[in-house]
C-alpha cells in the first residue's frame, strides 16, 4: 500500500515563538504513527531541534524578507518538489506561504492557529491592514484550500462571527494535542532544584509561554494583589524573555503592588527543564484573553497537574467536564476568586 507523503510548511521552528512551532512535532510524530510520511518545511536559517526525529524530515531553506516569509529559495525548492507529495499543510495566516500554496499547490489545507481569534480586532492599525490583506489575497488562498483546520468546535463556532468574514471557506476540525512524554521523574526533579534551588520546599504556580498582552498575565498580577494577605505561595513566569512593552508594563505593576517576593520571571523553558517546572508546579496558570487550544494548558494536563484558566480559553469545557481545573471570567475580580478557591 502507498504511503501519503504530506509536507508541512511553517515559517518557523524556534521554540520561543509559542504552541505551533512546539506541538508540530508531537502532531507530525501522530501522523507518522497512522501510516503517514511526514517533511517540514521552514524559513529557519539554523536548525532548532538538537535531535533527529525518526521518520521526519526538517528541510530549513533559510531567512526570508522580513516576517512575511517572502522566500525565494522555498519558491525554486517547492517548485521543483512538490510532486513528490500528495497534500500540503500551509501553518498560519498572514504570510506569503498560503499565497504560494494558492499559486503553485493543488491540495492543500491551511491551518490557523487561532489566527482569527476576535481578540485580534483590538489593535485597530493591525485590523485595518488584515482585513485589507484578507479582501485582495488572504480570503482568496484559503477558498481556494481543501479547508482550514481548526483545534476546537468552539474556535469554529468563533471564527463565524470575527473580524473578517469567513463566508465560503471550508473548516474541518481535527484532532490536536500532545504526545505524553515518558520521563525519569526523579531525574528531572533533580535538574529542577539544582537550576532554581530557591524553589526548593515551596509551593509555586507556573506560568508558560510567551509575555504576550493576549496571555493576560496583568490579570494574574492584580489577582495576587487582591488576595496577597492570603497568598503564600509563588508565581513562576517561564517564557522568553525580550525586554517588550508588555513586559515592562508588567513588572512596573508588580513593583506598584509591591509583590517582588511573589513572583520569579524566568526565560523560557524547554525540554527536561520544562517538564520538571510543570511535574513540581502546583498548578499551571494561563489568565489568556484569547487561546485557540492552549498547549501549555494541556502538558500540565498530561503531567495531572491541574489549570486554572478563563473562559476566553477554547477548551476550558473540557477542562471543566473533567473537573481539571478551574475556569473564570477573563478579569482580576473573576480570577482571584478561582486563585483564592483553588
């Protein structure tokens, strides 16, 4: 029987930028599983992964112009390679990647990435320019798609009423998540203690991903400091650290709020490490204002570490219905209520 060759193309590998470049590997890992040959294809000059992954190929076609992944060596490459594979999985929007697929590709889906998430409209220059871009070439690439792919019923149920009208395109969901990894726990406690030996005997919540103002890590702040006098445990913030707006607009909050001895940034986490953080955590903690599926969420889960979440988060009924955690409103009043509960 013929194995189906997919090729995944994603702007990016790096770790750093958050859940599509991390979860690629455990999803592609899955459909090689199923029978499927799996290659992905990048704009990374270097290669992020410091293993070789069985049965998957990382093809790395070097830096593209600016962050809309103009590539011309992608081009020439995909061009001359592209009958070697029966679909195509375009990761993202906004990229030159779906217009290419547009161009030259016959049976391709585009996956989103909660790219049309509502939370997007608030940021009024950028909403202008995509719905720009969306009415000239955006919406065109992805009718022209087998379909896009979507992580959750409810981010479906979302993107039918968002910032740009998705009337005409085909949306299938599909199943998304992680692969449980199979650690030395004892092991990777160790490694833990020996890089942060002043969590060592504490409580402490974990927060992972990226500082982003979609991440609602200002909720989590003020909700300490509504509750501090009933607080004694820590906040661990692991995610790359890049000096942003956001993040100076978080650590003047917490000066203003004197909660210095509360919570403990650290850059971001990979591998033995991150698991470890997650395995010790009390919990993991993710106020967003806007997940499509929210990968940090589920490797707590697959640790059977509960999540204490909003409802702006697209899989908290699965949260709430196999009672993992708790779930809020995506406001300090509503979050300290399930911090202080928990």
């Amino acid at each position: 029987m013929k194995k189906n060759n997919i090729l995944r193309i994603i702007h990016t590998l790096n770790p750093s930028l958050g859940g599509p470049s991390n979860a690629i590997i455990d999803h592609s890992k899955a459909l090689v599983n199923c029978g499927f040959s799996v290659d992905i294809l990048t704009s990374d000059k270097k290669k992020y992964l410091k293993k070789k992954i069985k049965n998957i190929r990382i093809i790395n076609k070097g830096s593209s112009f600016g962050n809309y992944g103009f590539n011309f060596n992608i081009i020439l490459w995909l061009y001359r390679n592209k009958k070697k594979y029966d679909l195509f999985i375009v990761h993202e929007l906004w990229r030159f990647y779906t217009l290419l697929a547009r161009i030259i590709l016959n049976n391709y889906f585009v996956f989103i990435h909660g790219q049309l998430d509502p939370f997007f409209k608030k940021n009024l220059f950028k909403l202008i320019k995509k719905k720009i871009y969306w009415y000239l070439i955006e919406k065109k690439n992805l009718i022209k798609a087998n379909s896009i792919l979507l992580t959750t019923e409810l981010e479906k149920k979302l993107i039918e009423n968002t910032y740009v009208n998705t009337n005409g395109i085909k949306k299938n969901v599909i199943k998304y998540g992680i692969i449980k990894k199979n650690l030395n726990k004892k092991k990777i406690s160790g490694l833990f203690y020996k890089k942060f030996k002043n969590l060592r005997n504490k409580k402490f919540y974990l927060f992972l991903g990226r500082f982003h103002e979609k991440k609602g890590c200002e909720i989590l702040v003020k909700s300490i400091f509504k509750i501090k006098e009933n607080f004694s445990d820590i906040i661990l913030m692991a995610g790359p650290l890049t000096n942003s707006n956001y993040e100076k607009k978080l650590f003047n909050l917490i000066n203003e709020y004197k909660l210095k001895d509360k919570f403990i940034f650290v850059d971001a986490l990979y591998g033995e490490l991150k698991w470890a953080a997650i395995q010790e955590s009390k919990a993991m903690v993710l106020p967003s204002h806007g997940e499509n599926f929210g990968v940090s969420l589920i490797e707590s889960l697959s640790f059977s570490k509960p999540v204490l979440t909003t409802f702006k988060v697209n899989t908290y009924k699965e949260i709430l219905n196999y009672r993992a955690g708790f779930v809020s409103k995506n406001n300090s009043n509503n979050f300290s209520k399930i911090l202080k509960k928990f």
